[in-house]
C-alpha cells in the first residue's frame, strides 16, 4: 500500500525527497520520515501535527523540512483563521485554495476568471506582478450538512 501512495504521489509530479535533494540538502533519515509522513497524508496539516506524528525527528527538523519545502514550491503554505498554518503538497499547475473556518478542511480551485482579473490588473499597476495566490475562506458542505442535520452546534 506504501508504494502505491507513493506512485499516486509522483504521479501528481511530486518527489519531495528530490525536492530537498534539489535544493542541496542531504537525504537524512529525519528529513525521509518528514516527507514520507507528508506523502502519505491524505488532506492538509500543520507542522505541530507533523511532530506528534514523528517522535523521533526534532521540532525543528520538522520545521526547517516544511520551510525548504515551501521554499522549494513542493508545498502550499496556506494562512489559517487563527494563526496556525496548514500545509498541503503543491499541484503541479498553478491553483488556489478553499479553507473551512469550521473543520480546517483545505480545497484547490483553479478558475479562469481569477488569471483575467491577474492579467488585467497587470496592466493597471505599476511594476511587474511576479506572483499571486488566494485563499477563500468557507464553511466546508460537510459542516453545513452537520449544522442542518443537528449533529454540530455552534455555542455564541
């Protein structure tokens, strides 16, 4: 089964062992279980989430490895409403992300009228837009289908 997430994770055109190596950094076998941790996870995660997951790789293996990699562009770095980032394993192509407020749940989107709203304003600013990115925050349907159903209530 490891071998099959890791087929589906190349797949997708992400190595994240090459991406360090890449980046001159050796393959260690702390640096091997961070990204092979981060491969095999499903959906997003935080760094904290990360060290309860590896006991045996330091803080701050675990944190200096998810900075290369963002550094590297091998994962997103996506802002959370309460301060603590999530990471998820960057698409090859260029995309945008959906957070729930609720669950922390971490979508990708890519629409077409986002890049004619980039380029337009490109033409409208003074100097060169190097780079963009959007995160939109939402109440995820899952949350939704738990509020309607009774199952999640919100205390005020």
């Amino acid at each position: 089964m490891a071998a099959s997430l890791m087929l589906e994770t190349e797949s997708r055109g992400i190595n994240l062992s090459n991406a360090l190596e890449d980046r001159g950094l050796r393959r260690t076998g702390a640096r091997t279980a961070v990204t092979g941790r981060i491969e095999h996870l499903s959906g997003a995660f935080t760094a904290e989430q990360l060290c309860r997951d590896l006991p045996g790789v330091g803080r701050a293996t675990v944190y200096r490895t998810i900075r290369h990699l963002v550094d590297a562009g091998a994962l997103c770095k996506l802002p959370i409403l309460d301060g603590a980032p999530m990471y998820s394993i960057a698409r090859v192509e260029h995309h945008h992300h959906t957070i729930c407020s609720r669950c922390g749940a971490v979508g990708e989107f890519r629409h077409s009228t986002v890049e004619r709203v980039m380029r337009s304003l490109a033409k409208e600013i003074d100097g060169d837009i190097i780079g963009h990115r959007m995160e939109i925050f939402i109440t995820c349907g899952s949350c939704l289908n738990e509020s309607t159903t009774g199952k999640f209530s919100v205390h005020v």
